[in-house]
C-alpha cells in the first residue's frame, strides 16, 4: 500500500510540476491568468490510499499590470471581463490579451486573425447597441458639412465714442447715407473674423465690423469674402446699464450670392452673441466656434475608456465607428483556457453577459495599453522548490519501500 501512496505523490506532484512551470514559462504572456493545483486526500473507507489533483483552477480575481505601448489599438482592460474573439469558424473566444490590429479589410483582429466583437453604428452614426458583430474601421474619407452656425462671445468697449450711423445724401431727397465703410478704419471700432465653410468644404471668411452708433447701441456689418452680406436694416446689439446684452442675441444669414458660393448650396448661417458684454475695457472676443468643417482623410483611431473609437481626420474631427464589447461569466474558472492567449465557454462558466465597458461589473478598456500576465514568479519560485521537495520524500518513500521488500526476499 505505501508503494501505491507514494506513487500516486508521484503523479499529483509531476501534475502540480507541470502547472507551476507552465505559470513560469508565461509569466511574460499578455493577458495570462496563472493556474494552481488543487490537491484531494484519497481514501477507501477508512483506508489511506494516497493523493490526486482534484482540479486546477485559474486566478481570476487578481489582474496583472497594464503596460503602456501607445499603439492605438493595444487595448487593457481594467476590472472585469473579456474581450470577445469571433474566430474564422464563427465560434466565439474570449480573451484578456489586447494585441490588435487591423487587417486589409478594416477589420480589427487578434495576431491570429479573430475578430474583435462589438456595437457598430448605423448610417447616420448612431450607436447599434442590440448585436454584436466583427468590428470594422471605415478608411474613406468624412464629407464636408457646410457651417449652419457661428458663436461670437465678445467684449465691446463702452469707453469708445459715438460714430454716426449715417450721413446725409447729396441730394436732400434721397435717404441718408451709411457711414461704415470697411477700407476706412474710422468708420467703425472692432473687427473680427471667421472661417466659414460651405457644402463643398470651400472656406470663406466672414468679418464682422462693430459701430457704436449710441450709448449701450452697437450696429454689426457683415462682409464675406469682401462682399457686403448684412440684412437689410442691419443688426443691432443693445447692452443695458450694467454691459448686458439685452437685444436678440442671434441673426440668420442667407447667403445665395454667387459670387461667394459658387456651386455649392446657399447658406443659411445663424451667428450668436450669447454672453457677450460691454464692459470698460479693451475690445477682445474671448470665444469663437462653428460647426462646419472641409472634407477629410483618416489619419488615426481613438478609444476612450467606455469602448468606444472614434476615427480621427485630417480636419480635426471624429467621427464614431463603433464600441468595443465586453464579456462577464459567473464562473470565471469555468472557462477553458485554449492556444493564443483565449478561453472557450463552457456549461460550468455560465451564460455569457455581455455589455459595454464600465458598465454593470464590466471594467474599463485603457488604449495603448496591454495586461500583463499576473503571475507572481516569485511565489511560483517557492512552489517550484516546494514541489522539488515532496516529488523527493515521495521517491524516498518508494526507495525505502524497495529496500524493505529485498530485505524481505533476502531473508527468505
């Protein structure tokens, strides 16, 4: 019976062995989750008949260290979850290594070649949260959007003097005559200008020209492209006593001349004033935004920490292109862990739960970032000597019981 008891110390050491040098040769592995033996007393009744490894479980509940690469599409998740891998057999692989890439087609894949599961958006660019399917970065160009609106905060003087709106005409029975002329700096107190863009990305400037006609009253001409666009009547600013605007703070802008457009579509341009003032001070305008850009070439992919990326262009903007989803299990160590740094589901892990990162229990997902193994080699290192010492006691066991049986054969 000692023999066999031995022999089975044997065994479950040689197992345990096999497990501590696997945790050691990946200790460098992204995303690596280390695995430990679990050891069973075996008996038959009352009988001692030795030891087994009763199972080997994966350690799920300490995650290893992010590493900073800053390649756009190394993804580290920090918290809980797996990446979803949809492999070329269409049978889906969850993973913690984040090393990806994109392929000929746009597709972001793993160095194997599975997919990366997610969100993609629709046609107009809102999020499809129902399905997940193979994530995909569109490479053509972003359309030019014409600009629909401009912001102008600023602050216009009250120190300065009174200028004339008008004149009188030559003939005194024509109207009066406006003062404001563009070429003559005395005519008016502060300009300031904006690129604006029409339906084909073309850029045109637009300077407006500020007049203080009376106390707290300010008249605005428009020019674009050097030709006169203000309304009829013109535009008036009104501040109250205390450097509040307290006229209409926005003006539509119909634009149709050809000599400004040329063959894109008409604009129609609201200009803002919110929040300007009239304050005893020099003249700055302290904001300026509109929304229309020229068209664009992608020139980058970024990832925030909900899942979502974002294809970058070389007019500045972004555009969403999907969001990154991730996988929860009940049982972690349920999953069976397969080549190329993946686990497959199993009936024991549970039903998949899946969702968007830093949502639920799901962990955020750092960009340019990798997980590293969270293998504790020192640990593994102790082990290692631990296991060295029973596999020996146990051959020691086995060599005394040979000694004793030829001792027994001798003295027969």
């Amino acid at each position: 019976m000692s023999f066999n008891i031995a022999l089975s110390g044997l065994q479950a050491t040689t197992q345990d062995l096999n497990t501590i040098s696997n945790n050691i040769a990946n200790s460098s592995t992204v995303g690596f989750r280390g695995g430990r033996s679990e050891f069973s007393a075996i008996y038959s009744g009352n009988q001692a008949g030795g030891v087994n490894v009763m199972s080997t479980s994966q350690n799920f509940s300490t995650g290893g260290n992010l590493t900073y690469t800053g390649r756009q599409l190394d993804m580290g998740i920090q918290g809980d979850g797996f990446f979803v891998l949809s492999g070329q057999d269409g049978s889906n692989m969850y993973a913690r290594a984040g090393m990806f890439n994109q392929d000929a087609n746009g597709f972001i894949t793993d160095p194997t070649g599975n997919r990366l599961q997610g969100y993609t958006v629709s046609a107009s660019g809102d999020l499809q949260t129902g399905n997940t399917t193979d994530l995909q970065i569109k490479t053509g160009s972003i359309a030019a959007k014409a600009t629909e609106s401009v912001s102008f905060v600023s602050n216009l003087d009250a120190r300065v003097d009174v200028i004339a709106a008008t004149k009188p005409a030559l003939d005194p029975n024509d109207p009066p005559v406006s003062t404001f002329n563009p070429d003559d700096t005395s005519t008016y107190h502060s300009p300031s200008s904006a690129v604006i863009y029409d339906s084909q990305g073309n850029e045109h400037v637009m300077t407006q020209y500020y007049v203080k006609t009376a106390d707290n009253t300010w008249n605005v001409h428009y020019l674009m492209d050097d030709v006169d666009i203000t309304p009829a009547g013109g535009h008036q600013l009104t501040f109250n006593t205390d450097g509040v605007l307290t006229s209409d703070e926005k003006l539509t802008l119909n634009i149709t001349d050809p000599a400004i457009i040329g063959g894109a579509a008409a604009l129609n341009l609201e200009v803002g004033y919110d929040n300007s003032t009239q304050y005893a001070s020099d003249y700055n305008n302290s904001s300026l935004s509109q929304n229309g850009y020229t068209s664009g070439e992608l020139n980058g992919i970024r990832l925030d920490e909900s899942g979502m990326f974002y294809g970058t262009y070389t007019n500045g903007q972004e555009q969403l292109q999907g969001q990154v989803a991730l996988a929860n299990f009940t049982n972690p160590n349920g999953l069976t862990p397969v080549s190329n740094n993946a686990w497959t589901a199993t009936n024991s892990a549970g039903v998949p739960v899946l969702g968007a990162p830093a949502t639920g229990t799901l962990g955020s997902v750092s960009s340019g970032y990798l997980e590293g193994s969270n293998v504790d080699t020192t640990a593994e290192m102790v082990s290692l000597m631990t296991a060295q010492r029973n596999y020996q006691s146990n051959a020691k066991v086995l060599d005394a019981n040979s000694t004793m049986q030829q001792a027994l054969l001798n003295a027969i």
